[in-house]
C-alpha cells in the first residue's frame, strides 16, 4: 500500500508537470499565430494585442527607441500605413534558454521586404512582445 501511494503522488505530480508544460506551448502558440496574423493584415490594433507594457522597436538600421505599448501602436500604424503588407510568414522561431520566445520573418510590403526579427517574454499566462527590429532587405 505504502508503494501505492508513492507511486500515485509521483504520477500526479508527473500529469501535473505534463500540464504545466502543454499550456505554455498553448500560450506561446497562440501569442506567435496573433502576431502573425496581425503583421499579415498590416495592423497595428491587433499588434498591439500582443505588446508589453514597453516595447524596443527598431526600423530599418535606426537606433532602436523604447516606446509606450500606446505609443508603439503609433509607430506600428505609420509603419504600416507607409508600407503596406502584402505577406509576412515566419521563417524560424523557438525559445531562447531563457524562456523568451523569438520569431524571423520577412515582411512583404508593396514598396520592398524587410526581415523581422520579434521577441517575447513571459507576463503571467502569456507571452508579450518586447521588442521588433525590421530589417529592410
């Protein structure tokens, strides 16, 4: 009986683990597929869904320049605005050995592409982008 019940707390503690990890695969799934969408569609409303309470973004070799989430969304409708998008697909993503998710795309717009390199980290049960860096090809 005594095996039993090691047994039993070692397997609950197993699911428990198994879990914990499948939901955070959900979250960083989720929080990537929104972001893609959004980048596809050229909007910054949606993007924003995604940003942090600060976010880094960098465009095309400026210094990068730490913005409000608010402020951010500006600066993502300009972008937007001056470069439409045609398509956006993620070329490679994953997680760092820090936990952050990263994600390299290419951003087609009507005036040229660019490479985009995203970056997320973990605020409570989600994944948040701290920082975008567009890179014109």
């Amino acid at each position: 009986m005594k095996n039993f019940k090691h047994f039993a707390v070692a397997f609950s503690m197993l699911l428990v683990a198994i879990l914990l990890t499948a939901g955070q695969a959900v979250a960083q799934g989720d929080a990537m597929s929104s972001v893609k969408q959004a980048m596809k569609a050229g909007s910054a409303k949606e993007l924003s869904k995604n940003f942090g309470n600060m976010v880094e973004i960098t465009l095309d070799g400026a210094e990068a320049t730490s913005y409000s989430s608010t402020q951010a969304e500006f600066v993502m409708k300009n972008f937007f605005s001056k470069n439409a998008p045609v398509d956006f697909s993620v070329n490679h993503n994953g997680t760092s050995d820090k936990g952050q998710l990263y994600a390299i795309g290419t951003y087609s717009s009507k005036g040229g592409s660019y490479t985009v390199l995203i970056r997320m980290k973990s605020s409570g049960d989600k994944y948040l982008i701290h920082s975008m860096n567009f890179i014109k090809d």
